[in-house]
C-alpha cells in the first residue's frame, strides 16, 4: 500500500458510516417476552420485513401485524448499502432479457412503478432519508466496455427505455476523471437515498399504523400448529395466521433456502466532506449515482454533506456460507478501494476516509429476487436480492403478500415468482466454483471482456457468479 493510501485511511473508523449517527443510538423497542398472537409475523427488519408489514397494513388497517429483528431495524443489509435506489428488479436489462426474455416489457414497467410507489411513500410519510431522483451513470474505463454500453443502450431502447450514450469528452465534462472513455446514462431511472434512514422512516410509519415491533428478538424455530403457524425465540413465541419470512441472507430458518443463496461481503468507505474546491474539481454537479462497466465494478455516490461513498469490486464468499463479525473487516479489500479510488480521481490525493465497513449481500444464481411458500401457503418467503434491494423489497412484499393471501395474480403469475434460480452446489464444490468464477471475471476485465470457457458455460447454463 502506498504511503498516501496508507494516510488516507489511517483514521478510518471500522463501522458503517450509515449506522454511525445519533438516531441509531436509541434505545432498542422491547424484545419479545412472553406469548404473543397476531395475524401475521414478519420475521425481519430489514427493508424487505418493513414493507411487507408496511403494505399489509395500508392494505387492510384491521390486521395485526408483529415484526421480529434479531438485531436492530436497518442493522444488515439495509443499513450498509450504498443507497442506491434501482427501478430494475432483474440486476439490469441484460440480465432480465436473458432470463425473462417474455415478460421483460412487463417487468420494466413494474419496475418503474415500484420506483414510483416508493417515492411517493417517502413523501406520504414524510421520511427524513434525503431522497433525490437523480438517475445514475454507467462509465467504460477500458475501450471494450464502451461498446458494451452500446449494445445495453440498444437493448433498452428495444424493450421501452431510453438511455443516453455519452463520449468521452461528454461524460468527462459531467464527471472529470481521466479514467473515464464514455457513460451510459439512466436521467430517472435511480434515486439515490440514506439507507439507514430509509429504513428508521419505514419502521416509524409501521409503527404509526399499529405494527408491533420487536428488536433483539431472534427466530429460532418455525413450525405448523393447528390451523396457523407457531415462531419461537429465546424468550417468548408468537402464534400467527400467516408468516412472511424475511431475513435475507442470515438464517434461513427453512432449509431449502440454503441451496439457494450464498452469502457475499460487499465492502466500502466514505471520505470526509470535500471542500468546495475539492468538490468543483471533480464537476459531478447532477449527484448522479455513479457505477463502471467492469465485471468486478465500484459504485459510488456524494452524500448531503458532500462525501463520497466508494464500494464494490472486491465481493467475498467464505467457505460454508460463513458470516461472522470479524469478517466485515478486510484489510486487503479496503487497499485496494482506496487505491482504485485515487486512480479514479488523483485530483482529490489528500482526501481522507473516515468510515470503512463491510456487509452481507444474499445473492443468488439469477442476480434478482426469487418467492416461495412454505407450510401449506401459510408462510412466504423472498431472498436473493443480490444488491438491489433498496428498491426491489417493496416489489417483494407485494409479492408475498400475493402468496399468503391469494392477491395481485398479475404479479404472482409472472415467471420471475414462479420459478426459482438454480441451486449453488454443495460444499466445498461451492467454494470453489465461487472463487473460479471471482478469477475468471478479473481475468475477463484484464483480457478486453473476453470470457473464458468457464464463464460461458455459466453463461449456458444459466448459472454464474457477480461481483
């Protein structure tokens, strides 16, 4: 690591700049203790468990509704990511059309809706997060990835969505960095948010409607009883009509899921807030959110008080879908963040980090969310957002809601719900699929794009690996 490198992050903070403000140092709400009832549990308190229990009550005020964190609300994933609020819920047009070629036009429009109903909600409920519909910017760093842009901008055009093609000089004089060969730019089709406010707005409004919510409250079993569904805990059990199980890629409390999804580390930083002449010599005048063509890619993002938020490329699996605390801690990933950082923009050599962290994505094989049910129809499930979901967990709750209670068939009838991605293997098969694949993809953007026949066999068979 460079000496300057090594500066910039020597005061560096291991926590989630996010999860590092005063209103996340409140008190938890109660645990669970006792013996409760309701109509439906939500098991989890990220994004996906607070719409569910929020839309269940919008829908119907009358039904009792109680939410269990394990933790505390917007602690994983929703609390973590870069903020980044995404109308795709298929990982990108590509993605989509190669794995929904016949109702990508539907899902496109659902997509837009859902970044709609959002935005609407932050206003209806008067959600503090600072929500901005700035759109975002892909950029071709290697001349291969400009033509790439290309074929994307032509894909969208034919499915509904128009996208504007940048040059060089064009998306330079928007953003400066030497790195930068072209873009690709979506004007409405990313908004950009605090995630951990986000997520403390939602659980106020669930609140606000009735949800009973219990923090430091983990499932440790679930199972039928009579004509509903019984969840214990350590200290106390609820019995509920209907179960939405939510808890993305921890626990899966069903051991299907396991087959289905893989625990990656996503890691960044934040900078401290840029002066104004930090800030005028990187233009970025439009805050769009900003992401690279590469197959191992970075986005990134100003914040309100003017830092930027730096994450991606390096995704990490561990061996038997470990997760534990002293791995959202890698001293290798964060060099070379921080390296690709002042490669990125060597104007701002000085900037320091003041947070770096890391955190637990739930990917699966087809990059975008899959549904189930389990126990009759009396529990739905969602996991497998793969990093988009800060917008596609409300998509999701609609969707199980849909499952639990015979609704929106528009929705439950699409191929996206109905079929599942293909399972990982087993161990250490697994493993060391995942790190062939990591390998191949650098290899890939070393080598012009070209991907070697490992990843198109993946490509073939439709299973594979993102970072």
């Amino acid at each position: 690591m460079s000496s300057g490198t090594d500066l910039a992050l020597r005061d560096a903070r291991e926590l989630p700049y996010w999860l590092d403000q005063p209103e996340w140092r409140r008190p938890l709400t109660d645990p669970l203790l006792g013996n409760d009832r309701c109509d439906l549990v939500v098991i989890g308190g990220g994004y996906a468990g607070l719409w569910t229990a929020l839309l269940a009550k919008e829908r119907d005020p009358g039904i009792d509704v109680v939410l269990v964190e394990a933790h505390q609300i917007g602690w994983a994933a929703s609390g973590r990511n870069g903020g980044f609020c995404a109308a795709s819920l298929t990982h990108g047009i590509a993605n989509g059309v190669q794995r929904f070629p016949g109702e990508i036009g539907t899902l496109e429009r659902l997509g837009r809706e859902n970044l709609d109903a959002i935005e609407e909600t932050v206003r209806r409920y008067d959600i503090d997060c600072d929500w901005r519909r700035t759109g975002d910017l892909t950029v071709a760093t290697q001349p291969w990835q400009v033509n790439d842009l290309a074929e994307t901008q032509a894909l969208a055009a034919r499915h509904g969505t128009e996208l504007r093609l940048l040059g060089q000089d064009e998306v330079r004089a928007d953003v400066r960095s030497p790195t930068y060969l072209g873009g690709l730019e979506d004007p409405d089709g990313v908004a950009l948010v605090e995630p951990a406010r986000l997520a403390r707005g939602l659980q106020q409004a669930c609140q606000a409607l009735g949800v009973r919510i219990h923090e430091a409250t983990e499932v440790t079993r679930i199972e039928r009883e009579g004509a509903g569904m019984r969840i214990t805990t350590a200290t106390g059990t609820v019995r509920a009509g209907k179960v939405a199980l939510c808890g993305g890629a921890f626990n899966p409390l069903l051991n299907r899921l396991r087959w289905y999804v893989a625990p990656v580390y996503d890691h960044a930083m934040i900078t401290e807030p840029l002066s104004a002449a930090e800030l005028a010599s990187i233009g970025w005048t439009r805050r769009q959110g900003i992401s690279d063509a590469g197959n191992q890619f970075h986005y990134y993002r100003l914040t309100e008080d003017d830092r930027i938020l730096w994450g991606g490329y390096d995704a990490i699996y561990h061996y038997g879908n470990r997760i534990a605390p002293d791995l959202e801690h890698r001293q290798r990933t964060r060099s070379v963040l921080a390296r690709n950082f002042f490669r990125t923009f060597p104007q701002l050599r000085g900037v320091r980090f003041t947070h770096t962290w890391g955190g637990v994505i739930d990917t699966c094989t087809r990059f975008s969310p899959f549904f189930g049910t389990a126990y009759g129809g009396r529990l739905a499930y969602s996991a497998g957002y793969t990093g988009l979901g800060v917008g596609a967990t409300r998509f999701g709750a609609r969707v199980q809601l849909g499952l639990l209670h015979g609704r929106d068939l528009d929705l439950t009838s699409l191929d996206l719900v109905r079929r599942k991605p293909l399972p990982f293997p087993p161990e250490p098969i697994r493993y060391a699929g995942i790190q062939l694949t990591r390998w191949s993809l650098a290899r890939a953007d070393r080598d012009n794009g070209h991907r070697n026949l490992w990843l198109r066999a993946l490509d073939r068979f439709g299973l594979g690996f993102d970072s």
